[in-house]
C-alpha cells in the first residue's frame, strides 16, 4: 500500500509543477481591486511590472488595453505577456510607455528561449549604452520571441561603445523577431537605428519604417539606420521577407554606411525590398550604400529588390574591399538609386549571379544590365510587369523549396519552376492541370 502512496504523491508533484497560471493586468482607474496573485479581471494588476513579478516558468500574463507608464524595466524570463481585449489581440491600444524622459529605462528585457511578448506598442523607452553588445531603448533580447508589436519612438544614446537597436537589439541563436512593425526609433552614436540582429538573431516578416540615427563624431561611423546585422557564424544572422524602407543615417562629422542596412560576418538578407533608405554626411563625403552596405566576409543578399535610395557612392549596394570569396549577391534586383546602383571597393572574389542593375558593375553568371520593367514604379509597386526581363531568370537555391516571396506567393512558381529575380515572383494568370 505504501508504494501506492508514493506514485500518488509523486503524480501531484509532478502535475503542480507542470501547470501554468494566468495573471491579468488592467489600466489604472477602470474599478479593479488588485490583490491575490491577479488571478482574475476583477483583481487584476494595475501594473505590468507587478504581474510579472508573481509569475512562474510557464505562466501567462494577459494585459488588457489601455496605456502603462514604466517605472522599471520589466525582465521577461520563460513567461508569456500579451495584449487581450475580448479574446483577442489588440497591438494599438495596449501600449506600453517607458515614459522617458521621467524615467531613463528599457521597456523589456527578455531573456529565455520561451519567452513571448505578443501584440503590444512599445514606446518611449530609453537606454545609455554601456557597451557595444547593449543598446535596445524598446526591446533587448538575450532569447525569447517577439511577436506582432509595434516598437516605435524609442531611443538609444552611446554612452560607451557602440551600441544598437534603438527599437529592437537581439543577440542570440534563440532570439526571433516575427510580424513587427519597428518604426521611428533613434539613435544617437549608435548602430542599427531601428533594429540590430547580432550572432545569429532572425527577424522575419517585419516593417522597419522612419528610423533614423546620427552621429557627431568618428566613434564607429555611421551603420545601419534601418538595421545592423552582425556576426552570423556561417550564415546564421537572418533578415527574411521584410520591408526596409525611408531610414535615416546622418553625420555630421565621420562616415555614413547602409541607411537600409548594414551587414557584418555571415549575416543573411533574403526576400526584402529595400527603398528610399538615405545616407548623408557633410559635403557628402564618406557616404557609403544609401540602401545596402556590405562590409566583411561571408554574407549574402538574395532575391532582393534595392530601389530609391540616395548615398554619394554605391547608393544602392556598396560591397566594401574587405569582402571575399563567400559572399553572395543572388538574384536581386538593384535600380534606380542616386548615384550609381553598385560600388565595388577592390573587392575580392565575390560571387554574384543572375542580378539585374542599369548600371551593373558586377562580374557573374547570369547579369542583366537591362532595365528590370517593374509594373508601376512611380507608383511605388515594385512588382514585375508581365514583359519583365527578371522573370524565370534566377538562380534557383535549396531554401527556396516550399518558401514563400514577399508578398506569400510560391518563391518557384509552379510553371517554370524557376525563381524570378527581385522579392516578388511575378504571378501568371492559367491554370496548371496535371495528368498522371
């Protein structure tokens, strides 16, 4: 009978530790009376950084619309935080204030590799750097997801090193950034102006809009206004299906790189349009890829288009002379920016194949010089018309079996089955019928 006991014992045990509580949090004022763990709306938080604070591993914290002013910066371990409003996501009205310059915190910090933050607006938070691998005024990841936010009006200033990600900073194999608009952070002596992906951090599916970064001294340049990515390890650091569009980098004194982006050791930009980004510095000296700047060895830009921006030299992609052999510029379409569509610094053995650039420069397999016939782009659609040359020209890759291009069509059509270049295939009207 004894044995029986101890199973039992153990059984509930086991069953306590595995279950997951929900806390809830309301706004200040709404008629809530907080106590006891906010285990219901009726005794909900008024306070994200006091619900947090009771939770265990595995628990969800559940925030309700409303605006919340930050005091500290809330760490985020193996828990899950997200807006609620009727059952259902609510990014625009639950908004979460770091309430700068009142306070001169972060808003999260998260840390685990199950942590989630989910459909909030993150804003006015504010982070002095202390070293190069800080930054993140909205967001630091160490581990964990963020997952459909809104980051936006957040800032980073340097303080010592060179931080980044005034918006969002994620370092980390586990860190993955999904569905998130980060949009008018700043920075200031920083790197990455709105996002900065480091040893092999993901972003997919992700607007990053209006950022922008200045910097009045040498101290690190000027990279990345829209987003720095940095040390992937054999391609790990990965930029995927997104928007990088109307970022900012301005000098006053030193350089300019990558007011779209700026790409260091392995990192990956893949099926993104990069447009209208800027770089300027005074009398427009050391101004370097207003769109992309690729710096190092080992990175690869692939089925991108990079149209509109404005740099004084390699306005679209600048491929700096440090870079070798392993890196690749695939199937991208680079056009119509404002002084010259690719600069090659002395660059060493780069691989480029089946890219299309008016002004192209680039030694490979498969290049068009030609114009790329984009359906409208005084309109702004940089998609392809029917009598594009870009089409069915790619190179086709092995990740682009079951992937989908920027706007969740089949990467590989299903009637050539061939890749077209740029980040949108262009979509056949017919019908495929097959007989077996």
């Amino acid at each position: 009978m004894g044995w029986v006991i101890s199973i039992s014992l153990l059984l509930f045990v086991m069953g306590s530790a595995a279950r997951a509580d929900t806390h809830y949090v309301a706004p200040p004022g709404v008629g809530v009376n907080p106590s006891n763990n906010y285990t219901n709306w009726n005794i909900a938080a008024t306070s994200i950084f006091e619900a947090v604070g009771v939770t265990a591993p595995g628990d969800t914290v559940l925030v309700s619309n409303g605006t919340y002013y930050l005091t500290n910066q809330i760490n985020i371990t193996n828990i899950t935080i997200k807006s609620w409003r009727a059952g259902a996501l609510d990014r625009d009205g639950t908004v979460v204030n770091g309430n700068y310059p009142v306070v001169t915190n972060r808003c999260f910090y998260v840390n685990h590799a199950n942590a989630l933050i989910e459909g909030l607006t993150i804003t006015n938070g504010y982070r002095r750097s202390g070293s190069s691998e800080d930054g993140g005024g909205g967001v630091f990841m160490y581990a964990g997801t963020l997952r459909n936010c809104l980051v936006t009006g957040n800032w980073v200033t340097n303080g010592a090193g060179i931080p980044g990600g005034p918006g969002v900073y994620a370092i980390g194999v586990n860190c993955m950034i999904t569905n998130c608009d980060i949009i008018a952070n700043r920075g200031y002596k920083t790197v990455g102006g709105g996002l900065t992906l480091d040893s092999r951090a993901q972003a997919w599916n992700c607007r990053i809009m209006f950022n922008n970064m200045e910097i009045d001294n040498t101290t690190g340049g000027n990279m990345g206004a829209g987003v720095f990515m940095n040390r992937g390890a054999f391609y790990g650091t990965l930029l995927c299906n997104s928007l990088i569009i109307s970022n900012a980098g301005v000098s006053t004194i030193g350089m300019g790189a990558g007011g779209g982006v700026s790409m260091h050791y392995g990192s990956i930009l893949r099926n993104c349009l990069v447009m209208g980004n800027s770089v300027t510095t005074p009398a427009h000296a050391s101004e370097f890829g207003g769109g992309v700047n690729v710096y190092s060895y080992s990175n690869e830009v692939a089925n991108c288009t990079v149209v509109g921006n404005t740099s004084a030299t390699g306005s679209g992609l600048f491929l700096n002379s440090t870079t070798t052999n392993t890196t690749r510029i695939l199937n991208s379409i680079i056009y119509s920016n404002s002084a010259g569509n690719v600069y090659q610094n002395s660059c060493k053995g780069l691989f480029v194949s089946c890219c299309t650039s008016s002004t192209n420069g680039l030694d490979g397999y498969g290049n068009i010089t030609n114009l790329p016939v984009l359906a409208d782009y005084a309109s702004g659609s940089y998609r392809l018309a029917s009598d594009s040359p870009c089409i069915n020209r790619g190179q086709n890759q092995s990740w682009m079996n079951g992937a989908l291009d920027l706007d969740n069509h089949a990467r590989i059509d299903g009637f050539s089955g061939m890749v077209d270049m740029g980040c949108y295939e262009y979509i056949l009207q017919g019908m495929i019928i097959r007989i077996r």
